[in-house]
C-alpha cells in the first residue's frame, strides 16, 4: 500500500507541480482545494480531493485520521489579502490549526512540510555583502511576509510535540503556469519593459521544478528535524536580468521605461482606497511597492546543498526559456 500525502494548495501553480512530483515518487496523492476551486488543470492529474475546513481543529483533525496521511505539504496561503488581520487568519492561523492536528492524529505523521517564503525574512540593502540565510534576523517588509513568519513562530512553538516539522523559504517562483511573474511576461512582449525607480536591486528567482525537488528532498528527509531552507537557484541577478533574457530569448525589444517610485506611491494609496468597501485587494499597493523596490533579495542555499543535497538544475536563462515554451505552446503569449 502506498504512503499517502495530503496536499494543501493544490490547485494552486506550485501545488499542481508538488501533485505531480508526489504521484512521480510514488505517494497515492490527496489534493485539498476549495469547492471554488478551479480544478481544470489539476483534475489532469486525477489526484484524490478532499475539501478540509482550515478553520476548525476538530474538523482538521478528523480528515487527517480519515485519510491516513503519513506526510503533509501545507502550501495553501493567501498571496494577497486586505490587511495584516486577514493574512495572519488564513497564513499563520489555519496553518497552526493544520500542524497541531497533524500532532494529534494517532498515526504519526513523518514530515510535514511550511511553503513559507522569503519575504518572511525581508530584503537586505543593497551593500550588504553576505546573502540572506536561514539566521538572519527577519525583518518582513509586507504583511504578506509578516503573516509567514508569525506562522514559522507558531510552527517553532509545536516541537515539543514531536511533530516533524520542515520550513521551505522560495525566493520568487517561476514557471509553467504561473500568473504573478506572467504579467511581466506579458507586459514586455506588448513592448513595454517598466521599472518603478532607478535604483539597483539584486535579485533572486527559483524555478519551480526546482524548488518542487528541494521539496520532495525534504519530505523523505530522515534527519534534521525542524530544520528552515532557503530556496533558490543560487544565483544573483540585476533589476535588467529577467527582461535581457526575454529580449535575447523573444527577439522582441521592450521600451525600457523608469516610473517615478512617489508618482506609484500616489497610484498605490488611490488603489487602496478604491478598494476599501471592496471584498479584493489591488494588485499593487504600498506595501507590493516596497517589496517590488527591495534592494536585495539574494539568499543562501548552503543549507539545502549540504542536508537536502539540494543541486538546482536550472539557472534563470534555462527556467525562463523552458517557461516561455511553455506560455507559447498553451496560448498564453
């Protein structure tokens, strides 16, 4: 009988290939996903669905048993919400109701698996000549960030309970399917290379394959118990990197253009405003505005190397050349 993992965001760009790379190693996979789910992708790889209420321990606790979960990777989460309030309900709250119901299931659960991210940490400056690693001392700069890191604090707080516990912290993640980086994407090949500031940045990106490898490396880790990596593909690029390789990679030519940060401040704080009786929240506002602007987010994967034996198999030029393939071949671009 094979070992079972419950996926949570499975409908979700990094869930769909965390499905995928499960059912390739083996597991009899179980997807959790919302009835609102749009499921057509998933549903390709016909995994099992189950529907669990985040909001309840009990109800949590009785799915676990039922389905019988020997791992769990939590990737379920809000990337944009109204406030702090509504981050920390869905980010830290549910995901503290999911491990301590995973802790108290009769069969032990072997490793359960926080997609956090690296804006839990927050940015560095731009002088700063060491990379962000697992000890540096997190200083989040949105609420987003915020959200993950009072998770990972929660998560910190269940040791005693003998719940094998595993943070994975991505830089930012790209390729198929993904939507975030896709409007970039698509912004460019309307012509248009836009930069809010003039600034230099230094920047960090991790394929999802590879950051789905880094994964299942930590899943079937038998050591190194309530242990926290960062995840990329080990490089450092400028702010021009990603829009160069889609020139070289595209043959198209954007028009490189810098938006004042205080004229993108003004159209953040209206955006905000805008949506203040509304259920959403824009897609930029002050805080996405900070974190778009952050000097540095180069981080350090020696962690990974040396427990994971984590080796990333595409740098930024591999990844986005197999990614726009990909938007191309499905009708995206």
């Amino acid at each position: 009988m094979k070992d079972r993992v419950l996926i949570t965001g499975a409908s979700g760009f990094i869930g769909y290939h965390l499905v995928q790379a499960a059912q390739k190693a083996g597991l009899e996979v179980h997807a959790a996903v919302r009835r609102t789910s749009d499921l057509t992708q998933l549903n390709e790889l016909s995994p099992v669905l189950v529907y669990p209420d985040f909001s309840s321990k009990e109800t949590l606790k009785r799915t676990l048993e039922e389905g019988n979960y020997r791992y769990i990777i939590h990737a379920a989460g809000a990337t944009r919400a109204k406030n702090l309030k509504a981050y920390n309900l869905i980010n830290a709250d549910y995901t503290l109701n999911l491990a301590q119901a995973a802790s108290a299931t009769s069969t032990p659960v072997k490793r359960f698996i926080f997609m956090s991210s690296l804006a839990a940490v927050g940015p560095l400056s731009y002088q700063e000549e060491q990379p962000i690693t697992e000890t540096t001392l997190p200083i989040p700069v949105t609420s987003y960030g915020k959200s993950k890191l009072l998770a990972e604090h929660y998560l910190g707080e269940l040791k005693e309970k003998g719940l094998p516990i595993t943070i994975i912290r991505p830089t930012a993640v790209y390729g198929p399917r993904e939507k975030d980086l896709f409007i970039l994407f698509k912004t460019l090949q309307k012509g248009l290379d836009l930069y809010i500031g003039k600034k230099p940045q230094r920047l960090s990106f991790v394929y999802v394959k590879d950051l789905v490898s880094a994964t299942m490396a930590a899943l079937f880790q038998k050591q190194n118990q309530n242990r926290v990596y960062n995840i990329s593909d080990g490089g450092a690029y400028s702010r021009y990197t990603l829009a160069n390789l889609f020139r070289n990679l595209s043959g198209k030519h954007p028009f490189r253009f810098h938006l004042p940060v205080s004229m993108m401040e003004v159209v953040a704080g209206l955006l905000d405003v805008g949506y203040t009786f509304s259920g959403t929240a824009p897609v930029l506002n002050r805080e996405k505005i900070r974190e778009l602007t952050a000097p540095n987010w180069v981080c350090s994967i020696e962690a990974a190397r040396a427990e994971l034996n984590y080796q990333p198999q595409y740098d930024l030029s591999k990844g986005l050349a197999e990614t726009l393939q990909w938007y191309r071949e499905n009708k995206w671009l």
